[in-house]
C-alpha cells in the first residue's frame, strides 16, 4: 500500500468525527464557528492523524481505536498555525492557498478561533468513548506536547532566533520542540488507546520523536526560503541536511523492529514523511 | 468563619500547586516562562479555586481533593485574562496595579504564554493522582467552559457588542458563557473530583452558573465604567442590576438546600462573590 492511499483512508474518517465533534459554522457567534473550520476544512493532508492510526495498528488494535485522538492531534495542529500566521508572530497572510485567518476574520477573532480549537482537541478527548486511563494518559501526553517545554517553547524560540543565526543544535531543538513533540504525542497517543503496553510506548516515543525531527529536515529542504534562520539546509547545506534526515529515519525505523508487520503502515508513512517531494 | 479566611486558606495550597507544576520562571525558553507566572503570581483572590474545594467539601469530600482541577480552573482563568488584555482585544496596559503581560513580554509572548497555560491546565489535570473517570470528567467539562460555546464565544460576542447597544437579555448571555461557565465548571469539576453523584453534580451546576452570572453582575456594579455595552448597570440601573444579582444568588442558595452543613463554605463564598465591595 502507498502512503497516499493510508493517509487518503484515513483522513475521509478523521474529517467526519472533526466535523462531528466541532459546532456547527452556523452556531453563534459565527465568525467564530467559521474562523475555527476555516483552516480545519478542507485542512492538509493529515499526516499526524494517520500516524495516530498507524500507531494503534502497530501495537495490534483497529486503527480506529486511535480516532479521538487522532482527530484532537490535528485541533492542536490547526490552532498552533493559526496562531503562528498571526500579525505578531510569523505575519502570514496566505497559507495552503488560501488567505489566513486573521487575514479572513481579524486579529481578535483568529486569536480567540486558535483558543477554541485548543479547548476543543481537550473537550474531544475527554468526552471519548474509550477507557478512561488511556483517554487521559493520552491526554496529558498532548497537553505537555502542546505546552511551553515543547510546542509553544519552540516557538517562541524560533521567533527569537529570527535575530540570530542559531547553530545546528540549536535549529534541531527549535524543530524537536515546535514540530517533532506533538507528532510523537500523536504516535504514543495513538498507540495508548490502542492499549500498547508501556515498552512499546517507550519505543514508539522515540520513533515519533526521530520522525518527527526528520520530517521537519524535510521541510526545511521543501522551503524554498533556506536562508530562513532556523532552517537545517542553511547550516548543514542540502546534502548535510537530506543526510541526518536519512540517519534520523533509520534510527527511528531501528525502534520498530519488534513491531513486525503490524507496523508496516507505520513504516510507509515514516518514510513518506520524510521523502516527500511536496 | 468569613469568606476572607476561606479564601486566604485555600489559596495557599493551590499556589503551592501551581508553583510545583509550572516550569521555573528560569527554564527556557526564560523569558515565556517569565510571562506564563506574571499574572499568576501573585494573582488574585482565587475565588475559583476555592469555589471548587468549597465544592468537594459540599459532597463530603476533603476540600484539597479538588486541588488539581482548583489549579487548572485558575490557570484557565489566567490564559483568558492574558489573551483579553492583548492589543486586538481590550488593549489593556495594567491588570492588578501592574503592567500586562504583552506590555512586559511583547504581543508575541504574550499570546504563546496564553496559550501555554491553557495547555499546562490539562497537563496538571491529565497528570493528577486521583480516580481516571472523574478527572476525564472534569476535564470534558473545563474544555468545554473554555471553548467556542462558552468562555471564548463569550469574549467573541463581548468584544463584538461594543459597537452596539446590547439588550439585557444579550449581555446575560455573554456574562453566562464568558464569566459563568468557567465559575460553574470550577464548582462541578471540584464536586466531581469529591466524588459527587449525578443528582448533586446536577444542582451544583445550576447553583455554579447563577452565582457566575451574578459575580458578574456585582463586578459590573463595582465597576466605573458602567457604560461599557456589557455592562448590566446599563441597561438595568444600578438598583435593577443589584435586585437581580440577589434574585440569582437567592435562586443559587436554594440549589443547595439538600447539602446541609457541609455546603457552608460553598453558601458563604457565593455570598460573598456577589455582595463583595471591593
């Protein structure tokens, strides 16, 4: 199977529980109900959530055991773009071809919009029906992922080292912080509501962990803004960056090998993360 | 025993809390962490909190039973006053005698800082020693006080009413959902967290959601600015606003008649928020 067809799979069932789960664009007040799907649908390609479900299927459970989550994961996702494209922080104004919300609905409103997708990822969980400890072990995986040691901390760091011109370490704890913890919350969430014992959450930590590093080489090697401060190709240059992507996947992929073939869909999208030509 | 004391009791012991689960104002990134503890400490009178232990107390529970959702209500209640303070909101340069935070740290922090302690309420939550049902439950309920239908759709509606002349019966509706969930979600989380039954839960939450909408009511009274379009003492005159402030406090208290002895504190501290004169 290719890894277009996994996440094409995939995401058709994270929409509907997204749509499900979040008020309707109707409800009031509605610039805030339309500001809060406007970057959701029709949303990316979904990567996090399908190695949510991937993850499940790796410890051995349905791959839909993982949807809550799954779908609270790509909450998260949404809103810390919505919050990065603000005035303040990165300026955007377009983004998957399509004007940003703050540019669509104010400044106020896509503040507030990035506020209630982050409610609304934590609402989504804890109302799941699932076993309450995993639910919650989930839970907290995602909030420290979101918080201010890893997502939020990383960029505030990427915002500061703007000045600078950071080294590679510095540029791979931005990328480990801002864009690797949350993918590993969604792989180790993903494989909790599975119900993985605790040493394959430990494995799959540090293969979501790993991953998530390489992915953001990745786009780092997309962008074609390589000047930008925190970018590895400025630092590493393109064959020093695709190189410790490629040993960061390897390394990560080492971490599955007790998995067998339940993780092959794990694997495929591990790779595709970080091979994509787009 | 007096509401002051009550509150100067409690708020000991969900300080400590809050200090032993926030990162150290010295962790990196320094200057979030910085940030995330300005309007938290020393912060104010914790009424939320104390609220909720008073809750627990009311089902027969010891009150710091509720200290973990006491301490993610009161982070939830910082977040929200960070991100109201901003420049696209209310543009407010002081909070407390002292300057705001995005006056401090600059919009961009402060906007991450907001963020970062709506997350580190659901990790404190997720990550507390008590029974996994009952924290689920109580984080189902904060999620949803602080998402799109309640505190933010409330801010939303708030900020967009300026322009107009609000009814009384619009600006109950923002009192409800910006102040009145969350105040309700403190009194249910700390009830549930006690081990509350259904039936209890039921009443504490119609008795959480009158005192809200009253508390709101009295700081409208306390307030100069009565002319601000949200504000009660507009549209209902000083004397109508204080008449159904009491009508919801006598509404509230009657909510706990079955409680008995052991909802004092609860009755002493919803007299208290609604009657304060300071």
């Amino acid at each position: 199977m290719k890894a277009e067809a996994i996440l094409q799979a995939h995401a058709a069932r994270v929409d509907r529980l997204l749509e499900e789960a979040l008020p309707p664009a109707s409800a009031p007040p509605p610039e805030l109900h339309a500001a809060m799907r406007h970057l959701l649908f029709p949303g990316g390609k979904r990567l996090r959530p399908a190695l949510a479900l991937a993850a499940a299927e790796a410890v051995g459970a349905t791959p839909d055991t993982a949807l809550p989550l799954a779908a609270a994961v790509e909450l998260v996702h949404t809103y810390s773009l919505v919050h990065d494209d603000l005035p303040c922080m990165d300026d955007d104004v377009e983004r998957r071809g399509r004007p940003t919300v703050h540019v669509l609905f104010g400044e106020a409103v896509a503040v507030l919009a990035g506020d209630a997708l982050l409610a609304a990822a934590f609402e989504l969980l804890a109302g799941a029906g699932a076993p309450a400890e995993r639910l919650l072990g989930a839970s907290a995986d995602l909030a420290r992922a979101a918080g201010s040691l890893a997502l939020v901390g990383g960029q505030v760091d990427d915002l500061r080292l703007q000045e600078a011109s950071p080294s590679a370490k510095e540029i791979e704890s931005v990328h480990a912080r801002k864009s690797a913890a949350l993918i590993a919350a969604s792989i180790v969430g993903g494989a909790r509501l599975g119900g993985g014992d605790a040493s394959a959450l430990a494995k799959l930590r540090r293969f979501g962990e790993a991953v998530g590093v390489a992915f953001q080489i990745a786009d780092d090697l997309l962008d074609e803004d390589t000047d930008g401060a925190c970018s590895s190709v400025r630092v590493l240059g393109p064959a020093g960056a695709r190189a410790r992507a490629e040993e960061l996947l390897a390394s990560a992929l080492g971490e599955l090998d007790a998995f067998g073939a339940a993780a092959e869909p794990l694997r495929i999208l591990a790779r595709y993360a970080v091979r994509r030509d787009r």
